[in-house]
C-alpha cells in the first residue's frame, strides 16, 4: 500500500479539508492562542485536525495533487488513492491501529465505528510559522491591585495645583528677567551715548518708548494673564484628574458562546433529516456540506431520487426532536426543512 500521508500534510498546510473519497475528510478546525495559568505557558495560534466519517464525497483535491506530484493521469491517482483507503479499511478490520505520520492514529471502538486520534505535533496554520509554546514565570512581588490602590490613593488636586503653579512660574519668568535685563541695556546705551553727537537723542527717544511701554505691562499684560491662568488653570489638568480617576476602574470581559450545543437524543438515527439545502449541481452541494461540518455538525449529503444532492445538517430518530431542533437553527440556516428518509 502506497503511503499518501505526506500528501494529505502537504493539502493540509493550505486547505481547510482535505477528503478521502468513500472513507471521511480531515478538517482543519482554527484555535486562537491561549495561556495556561497554571504552568504559565504561552501557546501560539493552531489549526488543530478532526475526522469526519461522513465527508466521503470525491471533491477531486487528493486525486488531483497526486497526479500532479506523480506525474500520472487521474484514472492511475484515483486508483492510487481507491487502493490506499482500501488497505486502511483491511488494516482496521484487523483490529490493528494505523497511524499517519504527523496526522494521527486510526482505529475502531467496539462498535465498529472509525476513531481518529490527531497527532498535535505539527501545527498546520501557516500564519503561525516558527512559533513554538514558551513558559514564562511570572514577576515576583507584582500585584495589580496595589498598583491601582496607590494610583487612588493620590490626591488628583494636589497633583493639578502643582502643576498650576509650574505653568505660572513659566509664564511669569519671561517678565521678570525682561524687567532684569532692559535697566541693563539701558545703562550700555547711556555709557556709550558721549561718542555719538545723535546718541542723546537716540538714548531719550528709546527710554521714553520702554517706559511707556513698562508701564502699562504690569498693569495689563502681565496682571491680565496671570489672571487669565489663574482661572482657567493649566490646559490638560481636566484629562489628569480623569487619568487618575480612571485608574481606578476595572472592566471585566465575558466570552459568550457563539451556539448552544445541541442536544443528543436519538441524533445520528439517520430517519427525521435536517436539510439545509438541495443542489443538482454536486460541486455546489460539497461546498455548503464544507461549511456546515465546519461548524460542528454531523452533516451528509445524500442523493435523492429526484437526482438531487440533499445537504443534511443532522438526523434524529423522532420528529419531535427534529421539530426542535429545527426550531433552534432556523435562524441560522433559514429556509430548513425536514426530510424522512
């Protein structure tokens, strides 16, 4: 028996199913990364592989790599591939436990149903490339919450008032020095006048401009701003207040799950069907069959006597229990009906 698992890994890697024809179909099941808290481990983003029993329609994707890779026609790849499931079937019935290199392990329970097993060595999500699970210990003597009681325990007011004061001693500096440096100039020009006929002239007509200039500063300028500061405060001293304040608050998110799981019963019975759609195109009903097992169900696609492909979400062995379960997914998949095989 030729072995076509490094096949099935290869389709794996870029597809979210990948089928056996006549004998079930992996499918590629996303999982976000998440945190152990207990070993403090860090796990990257998977896809995590399942087996369907009852994914058995021939999609084309397997036969078509091998007669790619193999150089072959399609009849030789589908007999390549017809042969390959048949041995896996001898093998089981035998009672014996295939394994699939890097896929997982085959085997039936005491039903005679197929158990799949899968091998979570090889993480199959090509967006999580050469990421690998870490263990990080966490920071000693760290805690949150005191943290955040010292942040509350601060006066926002005394943090406000300070900085009040810095933004008026920064205001205020400028006239100071100003009122420093101009006498200072003013003497210069003075010494210097004695070596310019025109200096005395120039020397009285500056002073009388800086002095009516100073005397109206203080009692404008200068008192108008400083007032102007001392009532509007520092610009931002509202978002401080509210930093402070806010750290104060703690916000907890709830995960809600997307569906209910559905209930048990005598699903799987194969009488009373869910039929989610019906397709005379095959190709049409195998994509809807895809994205229905995707999403948790058993689903089957069944040729009716009419010629067409019936897309079954799920079967039960009573039609109460279909009727409620119908009633619970008609939202979901509107327009489904049940069918009695």
């Amino acid at each position: 028996m030729k072995d076509l698992s490094p096949f099935i890994r290869e389709l794996l890697f870029n597809n979210d199913c990948v089928i056996l024809p006549g004998y079930g179909g992996f499918i590629g099941n996303y999982t976000p990364a998440r945190i152990d808290r207990e070993s403090h481990t860090f796990y990257p983003p998977i896809k995590s592989i399942s087996f369907n029993s009852k994914l058995n329609h021939n999609d084309g994707l397997l036969i078509g790599k091998i007669s790619e890779k193999k150089d072959m026609g399609y009849p030789d790849a589908k007999k390549l591939v017809e042969d390959y499931i048949k041995g896996l079937r001898n093998k089981l019935e035998k009672g014996e436990r295939v394994h699939l290199d890097d896929i997982g392990h085959f085997q039936l329970n005491g039903e005679g149903s197929i158990q799949f097993e899968p091998d979570n060595n090889v993480n199959y999500l090509l967006d999580s490339y050469g990421l690998s699970a870490f263990t990080r210990e966490p920071v000693e003597d760290y805690d949150i919450s005191k943290a955040i009681i010292r942040n509350r325990d601060k006066d926002p007011i005394v943090i406000a008032n300070r900085r009040r004061m810095v933004w008026r001693a920064a205001v205020a500096i400028p006239f100071v020095l100003a009122l420093v440096i101009v006498p200072l100039k003013t003497d210069l020009l003075r010494s210097e006048a004695g070596l310019n006929p025109l200096a005395k002239v120039e020397f009285e007509e500056i002073q009388l401009a800086q002095e009516a200039l100073f005397r109206e500063m203080p009692e404008t300028n200068r008192e108008n701003t400083l007032r102007d500061v001392t009532d509007r405060g520092v610009p931002g001293d509202e978002n401080i207040i509210l930093k402070e304040q806010d750290s104060t608050r703690l916000t907890e998110t709830e995960e809600k799950p997307l569906m209910k799981e559905q209930t048990t019963g005598t699903r799987g019975a194969g009488v009373y069907y869910l039929v989610v759609g019906s397709f005379e195109d095959d190709d049409n009903a195998s994509r809807l069959l895809l994205e229905i097992a995707t999403k948790g169900y058993n689903a089957e696609l069944i040729k009716a006597a009419n010629g067409y492909y019936r897309v079954c979400a799920e079967s039960y062995g009573t039609i109460q229990e279909a009727r409620n379960e119908r009633s619970r997914v008609i939202d979901l998949f509107p327009g489904v009906w049940i069918w009695k095989k």
